[in-house]
C-alpha cells in the first residue's frame, strides 16, 4: 500500500464539466420555452386579427365600372391583406347552406346584396386603424354598409395586451434569472482552476495564452448544452403538435427561428463574458489572496 505511487485526480467532463453543462442545458431549456411561448402567442394573435372579416355592403344598384374600381383599390392597399368579392347569388347560396331556408322562394327576389370581405394585415386589425379605414373605403360610390364584430375585436386586443405584459415580465425575471445563474456555474468551475492560473502567471504566459484554453473550454460546453437544450425543446414541440393535432402548428419559421437563435446567442454570449472576467479575476490576484476567496 505504501508503494503504490499517488494518482493526482484531474477534473474529467463527466463531474465538473458534465455538472456545468447540465445546468447551463436547463437553463436554456427554460428561456427557450418562454421564446417558444411568445412567439407563439405572437403567431396565434397574428392569424387571429387576420382572420377577422370585415364585409363591405353594395348597394344593389351599384353598377360594374364602380365594383372594379372598389376592387382594385382594396387589392392595392398596404393594409388589405385579401379580398373576397361575393355576388348576391352566391351569398343567397351561403344564407341557403347555413340557415337551411331560401328566402327568394317566399319573397320572390333575392334580398342580399353582394359584399367584399376584407382580411386585414395584423397590424391594422384594431378599432382605430378599422375607424380610418372605414372612413376611407365609404367615400366609394355604390357603398352600403361597412360590418364587423367591433366588440370582438375589442375583447382581442385587450387580451392580447395583457397576455404580451404578462409573457414580457417572466421573460426579463427568467433572462436575468438566467444571466445568474450561467454566470455563477462559469465562475465555480473557473474557481477550481485558480492555482493553476496564478502558477501560469508566474512563469510569464501572458493573460491571452491563459484565456484561450478556458474560453474554448466554455465554448464546447455552451455549445454541448445549446444542442441539448434545443433537442428537448424540438422533442417538447413534437409532443404538443401531436396532441394538439393539425389546428395549430408549431413548426413554423416565426415560431422556432427566434427561439433558436435567442438560445444560441444567450448561450454563447453569456458564457464569453462570464469566462472572460472570471479568468481576469484571477490573473492579478496574489497568492495570498486565492486562499480566502
């Protein structure tokens, strides 16, 4: 037994590094759920003003020169995303499908008038841009009437609001959350490394020679717990979609591109700057002083 000559224990991945690199994974995994919450919302909020109608009532005697300029106005607006035009035959037909009677049988003419519906661009869909809008499209010849659910829409944006200061507010909590937190677990695996530093110190590497290895240490582990992180965020999206079925889906560039690239940046960039003033920390510490800290 006293033969046997003394194995200094080095630090492997799978304790140190494995321990920092989970933690940093879980982190991620935290702020990319919460991107992936409000993009999302985001998306749902989008489809939802664009798919509110507003239908635009002709008058019955409107004639076809004042039809085709009332057209070709609305396809040419910047806050008109489509436009349907429905003739007084086809919303008979609709009224038919959808209430089961035919009111020209009993009445003898058809009662309803051809219309435009409207999808507007997301962000015109509110009762202030809809008011100016409105406005515009009644000075028209041949124009009836102008419908929309005006207290639906209402309810929307106030929902909306909401849901968009509550999702803000977890979000600066969690990214100051997780500033710390990747922060803390750089420095305490830096920490164990301090003597090694100062003997490097010593023999005169210079500050860069002594960053280089760390940093790209913490690069590799970012970049292991960046992968890690989106795997299960990829995997979680996956789950939900097949639950959800095909009413929504997730997997859309405006949904998952910034949540990647919010993981990616945080991770890599949270992880430089911890590194870099940790390492610097210790580089002008004497070796007295790395016993009590």
């Amino acid at each position: 037994m006293a033969n046997q000559p003394y194995k200094v224990r080095k630090d492997s991945f799978f304790n140190l590094y494995f321990t920092s690199t989970i933690s940093i994974t879980l982190v991620l995994f935290l702020v990319g759920l919460i991107t992936l919450l409000i993009m999302g919302a985001n998306y749902l909020a989008t489809q939802t003003r664009e798919n509110i109608t507003i239908s635009v009532v002709l008058n019955n005697d409107i004639d076809s020169l004042s039809e085709e300029r009332l057209y070709k106005y609305l396809n040419s607006t910047y806050y008109v995303k489509e436009v349907e035009y429905i003739s007084r035959d086809q919303a008979l037909q609709e009224h038919i499908e959808a209430m089961g009677d035919d009111p020209s049988q009993f009445l003898g003419y058809n009662p309803l008038s051809a219309s435009m519906e409207l999808h507007l661009n997301s962000e015109y869909s509110h009762n202030d841009s809809i008011a100016t809008i409105e406005s515009k499209i009644r000075n028209f010849k041949g124009v009836n009437d102008i419908l929309y659910q005006k207290d639906m829409l209402l309810l929307i944006t106030n929902n909306l609001s909401k849901l968009t200061f509550i999702l803000f507010f977890i979000t600066l909590v969690l990214l100051f959350i997780s500033i710390v937190l990747i922060n803390n677990t750089i420095r305490i695996s830096i920490y164990s490394k301090r003597f090694l530093i100062h003997t490097m110190t010593l023999v005169g590497a210079k500050p860069r020679f002594i960053r280089r290895p760390f940093i790209r240490r913490s690069f590799i582990n970012s970049l292991v717990a960046t992968l890690l992180a989106l795997i299960l965020l990829i995997g979680m999206c996956f789950y939900f979609q097949m639950q959800i079925g095909s009413d929504l889906n997730i997997f859309q560039w405006e949904i998952l591109l910034p949540m990647v690239i919010v993981v990616a940046v945080l991770s890599w960039f949270i992880s430089w700057v911890a590194t870099f003033t940790a390492v610097n920390r210790y580089l002008h510490m004497r070796s007295s002083q790395l016993y009590y800290i």
